[in-house]
C-alpha cells in the first residue's frame, strides 16, 4: 500500500464476524433470499464434505469449530453475494476486514478469493484447528474491566500475563480475550483480580497462540494451494490493520494468523482513520463487530446484516454498498 493510497477516504465499510456468532438456523434465510443459494451451498457441502444446510440447523454439530468455521464463512460470503448484486458500488470506495475466519470472508469480497475457496478454506482451517485443540485441554475467556474501578487497560494485560496465559485478541472497547492451558484459565475466571471481569467462551481450545501450532502446516498447504487473485477492494489485515499489499502478502497474514493474536483495535484505528465518515455494514451471522464500533465510536453509521431483510431496507433507504468481488 503505497502512501497515496493510505491517505484514500473510503465511504463504506464492510466487516465479517468470526467465531462465536454461530447459531442453529442460521442459513436458512440466505437459502431462501438469495438467488441460486441452494446450489452454491450443495456445491460448497460436497467441496467440503458435509451438508451445510443439515450442520447449520443442528447446535451440537456447531459447537464443533470444523464445522462452525466454514458455515460462518458461507453465511457471509452469502450475505455479501446479496448485498453487492442488488447494491453494487465502485469496488475502491469499500474498505473490507474481518476477525478471525472472518478474515476469509472479508478476502473474499474485496476480491482475493472466490466464495467457495473462502468456504473451503474456512473448512481445513476449523478441521486443523479442531484437531490442534484435541492435542491438549486449552481455553479462553472474555476479560475486561468491572463497571466499577476498572483495571486498565494496561493492568489487564498485566493479568493475564500473571495468569500465565496470553492475550489471544485485542478487540477495543477494554476488551480482551485470554488463552492458554483450561487449569489457567478457570483460575483466571474463578479468583479475577480486583478491578477485572472475566468470562469463560464456550470455545474448544486456545485460539490465537502457540496452541495451534499444530494447525498451521495443514492449513498453510490449503492457502498456498489455493487461487488467490488480485483484489477489486482494499482488505485489512488482523495482524497490525495495515492494508494486505497483495496475494501473496494475503497468503503469509492468513497462516501466521492462526498462532497469533487478533489486533481488531489496530483494524478499528485503521478505519477511523480511512473511512471516518463511511457506513459500517457487518455481514451475517452480524452482531459483534458492531457492537464493538458503537461502544468506540457511537456515533458511526452502522448496520448489523442479519437476514435478507436488512439488505432490503438498506435498498430501498439509502445509496450504498458493496465492492467487488467474484463468483466461485
């Protein structure tokens, strides 16, 4: 990204959850909403070994993070299909990121990658890491400050280093996420030290850190393998929220992603300062990255996607949306 282009204004911004935001019944109205829906999705099933639409309805198979990865994937590769075909934009007003998986989804509308390479992808990414959190019981938790005499932010890194754990992301707002081996961090969670709330995530392992490093040779096989083109729309990275500079810039940032930690407040800063005037759209499953905005930035304009609906009201409302992209 060269300094000229750093200094671009752009008018939309379009995020994509990560894990977490899965819920049964969370395919269903993209299914019906979206034009030729049902026959992306068997494709993408066959491509990744298990019926979407069956897994998408059935919560215990969600739990399981090689399942909840490329079906939170395919709902938003879905819900940004929608959103840019009935509201179509010049692909260089729209600024792209997305937490976690959701990086996957994001690369694919800026351009980066097809739909079903994103949801392919997505599959042996939640399969390594699935199988990486078998190797030992690991965790992680929400910590923030109390609503009353918070720690800092400072002071909470310093606890969950003194946890013996490791800071798996920086979301903003005062909030962060620790992980590390389950014992540590049921300790953290049952005895906080004073001024810091923690809550255990219903996750299997320890994302984001050095527990996963069995994951990332399957899934670094999977990233050089696939087709990665040049992008129609500026996509931010998880690592630092600096622009991805290319495929193979995207390449490096997706694998070393899965052992480090998730900067989502650089990418916020990144886009206060890129796009301080845009339109915040959060694809589907949509709820936390814009909950998170409206806490730093409440008075940014911002929509939760959340069913083919929202993109209606967004249609028939309001000049806006979305880039670039190709089919798969």
């Amino acid at each position: 990204m060269s300094e000229t282009e750093e200094t671009v204004v752009f008018r939309y911004v379009v995020t994509a959850p990560g894990q977490g935001v899965q819920r049964p019944g969370m395919l269903d109205p993209w299914l019906e909403g979206v034009p030729g829906a049902p026959a992306l999705v068997d494709d993408w099933s066959g491509a990744v070994g298990f019926d979407l639409v069956a897994a998408s309805r059935d919560a215990a198979l969600l739990a399981d993070t090689a399942v909840a990865q490329p079906l939170i994937v395919a709902v938003s590769v879905l819900a940004h299909r929608l959103l840019r075909d009935r509201l179509p934009v010049d692909p260089g007003d729209v600024l792209f990121a997305g937490h976690s998986v959701g990086e996957l989804a994001a690369a694919a509308g800026a351009g980066y990658l097809g739909e079903g390479e994103a949801v392919g992808l997505a599959r042996v990414r939640g399969a390594a890491m699935s199988a990486a959190c078998a190797v030992a019981p690991t965790g992680m938790a929400a910590v923030m400050p109390t609503r009353r005499d918070g720690a800092s932010d400072e002071g909470i890194a310093a606890a969950v280093a003194a946890a013996g754990l490791s800071v798996a992301n920086v979301n903003g707002s005062h909030q962060f996420v620790a992980a590390g081996p389950l014992e540590r961090v049921e300790a953290l969670a049952d005895a906080p030290p004073p001024g810091v709330r923690v809550a255990r995530l219903p996750v299997a392992g320890a994302f984001h850190t050095e527990a996963m490093a069995p994951a990332v040779a399957a899934f670094a096989r999977a990233v050089r393998e696939a087709r990665v083109s040049e992008p129609a729309s500026v996509l931010l990275g998880n690592e630092e929220g600096a622009p991805v500079a290319g495929p193979d810039d995207l390449r490096r940032r997706l694998i070393t992603q899965i052992t480090s930690p998730v900067r989502w407040d650089r990418c916020t800063e990144a886009i206060a300062r890129l796009a301080p005037d845009a339109l915040h759209i959060e694809l589907a499953p949509a709820g936390p990255l814009t909950k998170l905005l409206r806490r730093s930035r409440p008075d940014a304009r911002a929509v939760a996607v959340t069913t083919p609906g929202d993109i209606d009201r967004l249609a028939a409302g309001a000049d806006v949306l979305i880039a670039g992209g190709h089919h798969a």
